[in-house]
C-alpha cells in the first residue's frame, strides 16, 4: 500500500522457504544472500520516517519481513527458537498489534486489561483455530510429504485474502 518494497523479494524468499520444506537443497550461500536482500536499503518499513509512520500496516509489515528473516536464520542454524519467534510474530504481534492498533486498546495504560479484549477478539479467536487445525494435522502426518506441505502452503490462502481481510 505504502510502496516501500517490492513485493517480489518477499515473494522470493517464502518460495525459496517451500522449496526447502520440500526438501530441495538450497546452498548456505544462497539463504545468506536472501537474508542480505531482506537487510538492504528500503526492505524494512521505518516506523519513525514520516514516510510510513501513519502506513495502516505497518508494523504488520515489518513482523512478516521479521518472519522471514527468522525462518532463513532458522534454516542456517537449525535453532527453532527463530521458529518459535515466526509464530510470535504471527500471533501475538500481528494479530494483537492489528486489533490494538484498529480498537484504540493502546490507550488502556495497564497491558493486562488489553489482553482480554484480544482473546476474545474474533480474529484472535479464528487465527488459534487456525494454528490448532495446522498443529493437530501436523501431528497426524508421518513426514512432511509434498502432498502435506501442499495442503499446508495452500491452508491459509483464503482466495487470496490474510487473515485480517477476512473480517
């Protein structure tokens, strides 16, 4: 919306994330100069130029630039604290930084009166089923199979509406 980054890089890097998934062997060399890319000039939306300050999602842009980021660092180091850190962003950052941010709850000055408006949140609510389904259905696959990660890269693809969209 904002026009800072071509989507195209990020669409790069969640496609290189797949092949690998599919297990396609991607040299270390190739996911560093991914990760360089993701560090260049422009990528990163700057929360404190004027250019984006007011961008609608901009700080949904920058967790999923941040996801990526971690998934690649996940795949050099094999450390699933990056993975763990991937889905934080996408629950706890985006969801909760997008209904913070759209219901004003960032003027409640105690953050523990902020979290049960969020939990019961529609959106919330359907983004833990979402996470439940994936998690269950994770579970009950032997390996990750081409079949399964198709079905998984496809799961959340709502027509090509997010999550956000949706509601």
């Amino acid at each position: 919306m904002a026009n800072w980054v071509q989507p195209s890089l990020l669409r790069e890097v969640l496609d290189e994330v797949w092949l690998i998934l599919q297990q396609k062997s991607i040299a270390p060399s190739k996911i560093r100069k991914l990760m360089e890319k993701i560090d260049g000039e422009g990528v990163w939306p700057d929360s404190d130029s004027d250019e984006f300050c007011d961008a609608y999602y901009l700080f949904e842009a920058q967790f999923t630039i941040s996801a990526l980021y971690s998934t690649l660092t996940a795949l050099l180091t094999s450390d699933s604290k990056y993975i763990i850190g991937v889905v934080g962003n996408a629950r706890f950052d985006t969801i909760e930084g997008f209904i913070s941010q759209r219901d004003k709850l960032y003027e409640v000055k105690n953050y523990k009166d902020m979290l049960e408006p969020i939990a019961n949140d529609p959106l919330a609510k359907q983004e833990m089923a979402k996470e439940m389904e994936d998690l269950q259905n994770m579970k009950k696959a032997d390996k990750l199979s081409a079949e399964f990660l198709e079905w998984f890269r496809t799961s959340s693809s709502n027509k090509g509406k997010s999550l956000i969209d949706l509601l």
